[in-house]
C-alpha cells in the first residue's frame, strides 16, 4: 500500500538539491564516508550535514555546560552550531563543508575545542 505524502520520492530522502553556498547539488554518485566509526553513504559534493541529517543524525554537538545539542541553525556557516571534527581537524561547519570520499567525521564531545571555564 503507498501512502499518498503529497510528496516526491526524490524530496522524500532529505537531501539537498539546491544549496546556497555550494549550489546545485546534481551529482548522484555516491561513495562511503565514516561517522562516529559508522559507514555512511554520502553524495558527492553535498555538504557533510546532509549526509548526517538524510541518515537521520541530526545532532553534530554538545554544549560544553549543559550538554545540550547542536545542530543546523544557519545553514551558511556563520553560527558555528554545526561544527564536527573532519579527520582530526576540529571546528569545521558541517554545513558549507562538502563531503569527500575517505572523509573521517566525528561529531558530539570531540567538537567543542573551547577550554572550560
Ligand atoms: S549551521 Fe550555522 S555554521 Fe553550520
């Protein structure tokens, strides 16, 4: 039975076709990147958060006080809410970075390079 969304199946799998940094996102081909030690099938040349959020990984971080989570607020990397590590290097905006094939990603604790007060 199908269940009418209202929706295409092309919108239906979260990704990004047009972004406003990267541009259009037209590409199909597909490769492996690793999150948090998880295989993960990124599309080339959508940014990293995208690849987080079509596998259903919506948080990228935590908030050094209160633990609470970070993710996507400006899309256009000016709020640093979406920072991950990008094979060992810190602070990257996971949502203007394009993924890269063999890219290490590690999101949560490992983000948040600032000292603790
Ligand atoms: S969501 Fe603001 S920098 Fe990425």
């Amino acid at each position: 039975m199908e269940v009418e969304t209202g929706c295409h199946s092309e919108q239906m799998d979260r990704r990004i076709r047009d972004h406003p940094i990267l541009g259009p996102l037209d590409s199909v081909r597909e490769f492996p990147i690793l999150v948090d030690g998880h295989t993960l099938i990124a599309r080339e040349g959508e940014p990293i958060l995208a690849t987080l959020w079509a596998h259903g990984i919506r948080v990228t971080g935590r908030t050094p006080k209160r633990s609470r989570p970070r993710s996507l607020f400006c899309g256009i990397g000016h709020c640093s809410d979406c920072l991950v590590t990008v094979d060992g290097h810190p602070n990257v905006p996971s949502c203007t970075t394009p993924v890269r094939r063999g890219m290490q990603v590690e999101t949560g604790e490992a983000v948040d390079a600032a000292p603790s007060l």
